[in-house]
C-alpha cells in the first residue's frame, strides 16, 4: 500500500493541469462576455475531441492506422453507436460497448 | 411582462434556492454510468502496475475519466512523467468549454467560490447543471455542490472498487473492459450531438476532426493529433456554421 514518488509525481502534475481549464473560466468569464464567434467556436469542441478521441481508439493500434476487419474494435462500435442514438443512455453505451467486445474477442 | 413565475419567485425570495440534497437526488442519475466507468477504470489502473493507494489517490485528486484510462495506459508503457503530464492536459483542455458554458449561471458568487465549483466540475456533472438551467437565470451553490461531492465519492469509491476486482484478474481486455473509455466516449460524441440541432453540420464536424486525428497521430503523437484535430475541426465548424 505504498505511493511511490515518481507516481504521485504524475499524479499532481495531471491534476494542476486538469484543475486550471477547469476552473480558470468560471473564475474569470463570470466577469467578461465572450465575442459571439468565440463562443461558436468553443460550442463545436466537445464534438470535435470526442470524434478525434474515439478515432485514435477505434481506428488505431500501437500507433499505427488499423482498418482490417480483424479489428474487433471498428466492429464493437457498430452497436454501440446504435445503442447511444437508441437509448441516449451513457451507462447502456458502455455496457454495450464491453459486452460487444467481450463476445468478438471471444468469436475471433 | 416578460417574467415568468419561476424569476419573479426567484427574485423575490432569494431563500427559495436548490438545497444541497437536491443537488444529491440530482445526481442519482448519473452514479450507475459513473460506476461501471470508475469500476473498469479501477481495473485497468490496477493491472497497469499502480497500487490501490495511488489509485484513491488518482481518483481523489485528478478526477477525470478519460485522464486517468489514458494515465494508466501511459505509466504501463513506462512513458515519461512530461509526457503524460502534456498528454492529459491535452486531452483535458476541453474542460474550458464545460467550466465557460456555466460560468453565466454562477456571476451572484465571488472567483473563489467559482474556483471550487470548477475544481469538481465533469462533463456528467455539467451535463446535469446545465439541463437545470435550462430553466432559471442562477444556478444554486449549494445544490452544485452536492451534485458535485456526490459524483466525486462515487467516482473514488468505484475506481477503489475495481481495485480490489483488479486483483483477481491479469488481463482486462479478455472481458472487454478496456472498451470502456471508447464507448464512453461514443456516448458523449453521440449526446453532445443529439442534444444540438445542427446534426449535419456537427456529422461533418466530427468526420473531419477523426480524419485530422488518426491522419496526424500515425505520423506524429497522438496527443498532437487531438489537440490539431480539435482546433482544425472546431474553426471549419464554425466558419461553415458563419456562411449558411
């Protein structure tokens, strides 16, 4: 039960990191307006780094572009985009997601 | 003649405001999903090395779902402390849109209360909060609170929780567990879609930002890869979004 330091190095690092966009906007926008194109712009993140997350881990392995059908991945996600649309629910997603790729690692 | 009930009860009796146990019923909803992602990220972390010391501590104090997959990931790769501290400030650099969007709803309180407001703040709980003000011009500090403090002693407690699970098992993705963080993150691709009016648009949107994403992290890294993808696809969004 043990911290060891080089760990807990890493821990704050990633969290002073995490804490500063979390909390500089509402410290200081909560003071000014943003221009209206800032706020579009800002309004298309969450997509845009979810799509690029969800391309880096489904369409990628150990750096490399992975398209074959061998990639149980692509495949897990067939359902388990559908089952998002369907039930826009984030825990069946997930469910989903695992249970998916459970049983084609399992088949393959 | 333009106020309804619900602002001219708000601005009349001030007491009225969402208590700290609503914020906890608030999040109700929430815990499951929260559950088995902190519960499989828990696993994960245990069988990238970590102790379940440092994984309290990881969920305690960085509180961040994908932060922390892709943290346990990075430390079982043996990449430098720099690194994983670049590549999840990257991947968490989307917080800024999450803390921007409410800061409206919290100008009655000072910075320093804003700052513990944002220090908890997720996308799960900002999904809630701003669905609640969806309805009222302030949201309340407490009810934040406890829906904030709520989602956090899940988060911990289920990361501890497959901990504990992490030990009996040596390889996750046998059980598909490693498939978590992408689900989850077709979840929130998919919500944060759902939830606009401008799906095509936002399709495309997300189209390019994949294509930028997996086109640049086969060359480069694939922290440089979100980071381009995201300000890339971002801009297109919104200058197409200017021209219609």
């Amino acid at each position: 039960m043990e911290v060891r330091w080089a760990i807990l190095l890493i821990i704050l690092g990633t969290a002073i990191v995490t804490f500063i966009p979390r909390v500089l906007p509402l410290m200081v926008l909560s003071r000014f307006e943003l221009p209206e194109w800032g706020i579009r712009w800002l309004s298309f993140i969450p997509i845009s780094v979810m799509a690029a997350l969800v391309g880096q881990e489904i369409l990628m392995a150990d750096g490399e572009i992975s398209l074959s059908a061998g990639n149980v991945e692509i495949l897990a996600a067939i359902p388990t985009f559908f089952i998002a649309i369907k039930t826009r629910s984030l825990l069946a997603t997930v469910l989903t997601g695992i249970i998916s790729l459970m049983i084609l690692r399992f088949l393959f | 003649m333009s106020l309804s009930n619900a602002e001219i009860e708000s601005a009349v009796n001030p007491s009225d405001e969402d208590s700290f146990v609503l914020g906890v019923k608030d999040c109700i909803p929430t815990l499951l999903g929260y559950l088995s992602i902190g519960f499989a990220a828990g696993v994960v972390e245990k069988t990238a090395g970590l102790s379940i010391a440092e994984i309290a501590l990881l969920s305690f104090v960085l509180y961040a779902g994908s932060a922390q997959f892709i943290a346990a990931g990075m430390i079982a790769a043996n990449s430098s402390t720099t690194a994983i501290i670049i590549t999840i400030f990257f991947v968490n650099v989307r917080h800024i849109l999450l803390s921007a969007a409410l800061s409206p709803y919290f100008r009655h309180l000072s910075p320093f209360k804003n700052m513990l407001i944002g220090t908890l703040l997720t996308d799960e709980t900002f999904g809630v909060a701003i669905n609640k003000a969806a309805h009222k011009r302030n949201i309340s500090e407490k009810w934040m609170h406890g829906l904030n403090i709520t989602a956090w002693l899940n988060w911990v407690m289920a990361n501890i929780a497959g901990a504990y699970f992490g030990n009996w098992i040596s390889n996750p993705e046998k059980f598909g567990l490693d498939y978590a963080l992408p689900a989850m993150f077709i979840g929130l691709l998919v919500l944060s879609i759902l939830g606009r009016k401008k799906i095509k648009l936002d399709v495309v949107v997300a189209i390019i930002a994949v294509v930028i994403s997996v086109g640049i992290s086969s060359v480069f890294s694939s922290s440089l890869g979100v980071i381009a993808a995201t300000i890339i696809a971002s801009t297109i969004g919104m200058v197409l979004e200017k021209w219609k």
